[in-house]
C-alpha cells in the first residue's frame, strides 16, 4: 500500500508540472516554507501546489497541498528512502499530513500570524528513534513580516511542538529570512535552535530559481558548521509547482 500513496502523488506531479500553467503572475507567490521550517505564508485560494523534496540515499517525499480558503490550507505528504537507486527501498512509517490556518493578516508594522499542524518530518526517518532525522514541526504558530528592501525581505520566527518526542520532549523555536535577487533568484535562511532535539542547533541555507509563474527549483545546504572549518551537513534539492484554477 505504501508504494501507491507514492506513485500516486508523483503520478499527480509530472502530469501537472508538464500542462501548461494558467496561473498569472499578478500576485506574488508567498513563501509558505523556509527550508524545514514553515511560515505564515498561504496559497492563493483556488490553488494547489505539488512539491518534490530529494535528500541523501536517494530519498525523496512528495507533498500535495491546496488552499480551501485565503486563511486555510491543508495537504498530505509520502516518501522514503533509497528510492533512487539499487537499495531496497524503506518507506516512511506513515503518510504526512499537514494543515494552516492564518489568525492575523499583515498590515503595516504588524506580522501575518498563522498556527497549524505538520507531521512530516525531514530526510530519513530512523525507525529505531520512532522519528525523523529532522523532526516535524508538529504544532506551530508563525509569524511573518515582509519588507520592501532591494526587491522583497521576509523575516520569519516561531515555535513549535513536534509529536516526536521520545528523546526530548521540550518545544522548540526558530527563525529565519527569505530575500529576493532581482526577478528569478531569492536567498533563504534559517536557524533552528534545537530545544526540542537535545540542543541540536542546525543553521540552513538555499538558493531558489523560478523557471516560470509558479514553477520553482532550489537546492538546500544543512546543518551548516563553520566553529573550526567549514563543513555542510547535507544538499539537498527540490521542486515545486502551483497552479491556480
């Protein structure tokens, strides 16, 4: 059963990223995710996005997610490891699911606030710990802020509970940015303080290339060290497609 969830999903992305987009660029396209750390952003209502995220050992989790309102949106989420490649391949322990809900619109010199719940956690999922190598947020509330500063700046912060919690059950924090370079290109940040993972602090980086309205490519440079030298933890790639009807 745990390879249908995938095939479908993936099924679902190539057959929409490979139709032609109707969606117009009129509206700016909010950042709804930093890297492994979620925002206030929202999908435009009426529109879905379809999402690939690769990671090491040829591991990949595909996400479905579709706004029912201009305030909420919800999705679900399947992967595992080892699917690329001649490995046997371990699915993830179960189906992700995901949903958002913004309590406040941003206005000036006040940040969007949203609260919401996500269950996917990031890269491999180490069965042996009940959890993932990143774990998921679980419940959050975010807030965001965008300033007009060389293009557009947003500065993200927030907390959040994860359900994985067998080996550190405290709730955790996190902030980070997302800047744009001229039309295609933005820089993102983040930096998770690692309260809810026995202090393990994780700082992030990555780089989006939008290819067209609502077509979007990035790779990701984790868990980024630089006390006695540089060192990155891991690369990471993904897609992204929205559409709106």
């Amino acid at each position: 059963m745990k390879i249908k969830y995938f095939l479908i999903l993936t099924l679902c992305f190539f057959q929409f990223s490979i139709s032609q987009s109707t969606q117009e660029n009129n509206n700016a396209i909010e950042p709804r995710y930093l890297i492994d750390k979620p925002t206030a952003g929202m999908l435009q209502q009426g529109s879905f996005s379809l999402n690939l995220d690769f990671f090491q050992e040829g591991g990949s989790v595909v996400y479905l997610n579709t706004a029912v309102t201009p305030k909420l949106s919800f999705g679900i989420s399947f992967g595992g490891n080892n699917i690329i490649g001649n490995k046997n391949v371990k699915w993830n322990k179960s189906a992700g699911v995901n949903v958002k809900y913004r309590i406040v619109e941003e206005e000036e010199q006040i940040p969007a606030i949203a609260i919401g719940f996500d269950s996917q956690g990031k890269d491999a999922f180490l069965v042996d710990s009940n959890r993932y190598m990143i774990k998921s947020p679980g419940f959050f509330i975010v807030a965001s802020e965008n300033i007009d500063f060389l293009g557009y700046l947003s500065i993200h912060g927030g907390i959040n509970k994860s359900l994985e919690d067998d080996d550190d059950k405290d709730v955790n924090g996190f902030i980070g940015l997302e800047k744009t370079l001229g039309d295609d290109f933005s820089f993102v940040a983040e930096y998770d303080f690692g309260f809810n993972d026995n202090d393990n602090k994780s700082f992030n980086t990555g780089l989006r290339f939008s290819l067209s309205s609502g077509f979007c490519i990035g790779v990701n440079l984790k868990k980024i060290k630089t006390e006695k030298k540089f060192e990155i933890g891991n690369r990471t790639l993904f897609v992204e497609y929205i559409k709106t009807f």
